[in-house]
C-alpha cells in the first residue's frame, strides 16, 4: 500500500515527529534532574530525620487519635449490625 504523501515528505513528517518526541522526552529528562539537584538537600534532610526518629516522637498523638476514632467507627458498625 502506498502512502498518500511523496515518499520524500513522508520521511520528514516521521524525522520531525521523532524530533519532537525525543525533545519533550529530554525536556521531562532535564527538568526531572534540575527538580531533584535542587531539592536533593530536602530530601535527604527527611530522609534522615526520619531514621533519628525526631518527627516519630510527635506523631503518636495524631496516631493514637487516628485509632480511637477508627475503634469508635467500628464500634458503632458493630452496634447497627446488631440491631
């Protein structure tokens, strides 16, 4: 089967598809590299703040919130399923 476009124009319309593709990708690349050398010092700062455990010594009141609510949630399902 023959393509509608000479086979020449054929050829440039794939070649410029491939060149944009290829520029978006390498845009995505670069931006992606550019975010994490710029941020890389927050997330290693996280990263180890996390293995200290300074932020887990905060959390367990928001945990323990979390667990009482959920239990009281539950109690309530179990006291309609009873019913």
């Amino acid at each position: 089967m023959e393509s509608s476009l000479p086979q020449q124009k054929h050829r440039a319309s794939t070649r410029r598809w491939l060149i944009t593709s290829f520029l978006i990708y390498g845009m995505m690349v670069a931006g992606l590299l550019g975010y994490f050398a710029i941020y890389s010092d927050d997330v290693t700062h996280e990263a180890a703040i996390n293995k200290t455990g300074a932020v887990a010594a905060a959390k367990p009141g928001r945990y323990e919130a979390v667990i009482a609510n959920w239990n009281r949630y539950r109690g309530k399902v179990a006291r309609a399923d009873v019913r």
